[in-house]
C-alpha cells in the first residue's frame, strides 16, 4: 500500500487509508433513535419524570452528557437535550410506546420530538482524532476545555454539528443532519488522510466493549 491511497479517500468501505500511520479511526454510530426532550429543569417532577421514562437522567451543567445502559442524554440548551439509543439494545425503551411517553412528558409540562431519521452519528477515535475535528470545527478540543463527557453545538465545515466526548482515546461521536452526512464523511476522510486512518465497522452509539 502506498502512503497516500489518495484514489480511496471518502470510501466508507472498511480498510486502511491515506498515509501507512494509523492515527484515527473512522466509523459510523449506530443509532436506533433520537428524541429532542424539551422541558424546565426547575420542575423536579419533570426531571424524575423523564428518568423513569427512559431510564437516564437528564444533565443539568451545560455542555454536559449523562450516560444509562442504553441511552446518551446529552444537554443542547438550558430547557432541551438530545436524548440517543443504541441500535444494538435489547429492549429499545425510545422506540416502544412513544405515544404514552409524549403523553406522560406532556402532562408533566414537558414535550419530546422524534429526531430519529434526521440524524447520523459519526465515531472518531484515535491519537489524531481531535486534530482532525479541530481542523474544520472551531471547538477547543484541549482535555481541560472538552473533557471525557463533554458535549458542544458548532458547525464542521459548513454543517451544523454536536460533538461529544466519549473516553480518553480519544473518542468523540459527532451528530450531523442525515441530508448533509456524507460531505461530513469526506471531509472527516479527507482531514484524516495524512496521519492514516481506518475505516471500521460500525458500532453502537453506547458501545460497552
């Protein structure tokens, strides 16, 4: 294999790219749903409320996630979060009843939105892998200014984007709109090509492993 495989860079078939280096792992995340949660935090029957819903509690500190053994909570605003499912789960809770949820949320003076078929997620992993993001993302991925946890709105390249930390590797999952995920996937290819970079299978969102 030659260093730059430049011919391949964008494929999302799994492989080896770019230069002989392994810097950055590249992957889809495996969503099974997406529901914005919408809701006073002030209002602790709210909060208990959506805690015994879906089984994950609700981040309170901005730019902050909560993780349950299926579901991210992920916090976009002072009165709304991004709630986001596995699809290997065994028992999707997002996914069964949505109608008593909404209706539950709705008596507890919330509201959910199903965001599901508007999303993909992204995994970028590896020593590179914040160079890589903060190529064409204005972030600060610095570990004292994005820590394990972390979770931010900004755009890369000319796409909107939510960008959270998942472990020390580093990982971070990136969420963009399903009409515009593939110019994210060739700029991520694209920016990853010269440290080298592995196309991989995709895992769940929550990957356990």
């Amino acid at each position: 294999m030659s260093d730059h495989n430049t011919g391949d860079i964008g494929s999302a078939t799994p492989g080896h790219y770019g230069a002989a280096a392994a810097g950055v792992a590249l992957s889809e995340a495996a969503m099974a749903a997406a529901w914005n949660v919408q809701g006073d935090p002030a209002r602790s029957p709210f909060i208990a409320g959506v805690q015994r819903l879906f089984d994950v509690r609700l981040p309170l500190v901005p730019n902050t996630t909560e993780r349950g053994n299926a579901l991210i909570a992920l916090w976009l605003g002072p009165r709304s979060w991004l709630l986001v499912e596995s699809s290997s789960s065994r028992r999707p809770a997002m996914l069964a009843d949505f109608g008593s949820k909404r209706d539950a949320l709705n008596a507890l003076g919330g509201a959910v939105f199903d965001v599901s078929a508007s999303r993909v997620a992204y995994r970028i992993s590896g020593t590179h892998a914040a160079t890589v993001l903060a190529k064409s993302c204005p972030l600060d991925f610095h570990a004292d200014a994005f820590p394990v946890g972390g979770c931010a709105q900004s755009v890369f390249g000319h796409v909107n984007a939510l960008v959270y930390q998942q472990d020390t590797a580093p990982t971070f999952l990136m969420l963009v709109a399903r009409s515009l995920a593939r110019d994210v996937w060739r700029l991520l290819c694209r920016s990853s090509a010269q440290y080298g970079y592995d196309v991989v299978l995709p895992k769940p969102v929550v990957d356990r492993s």
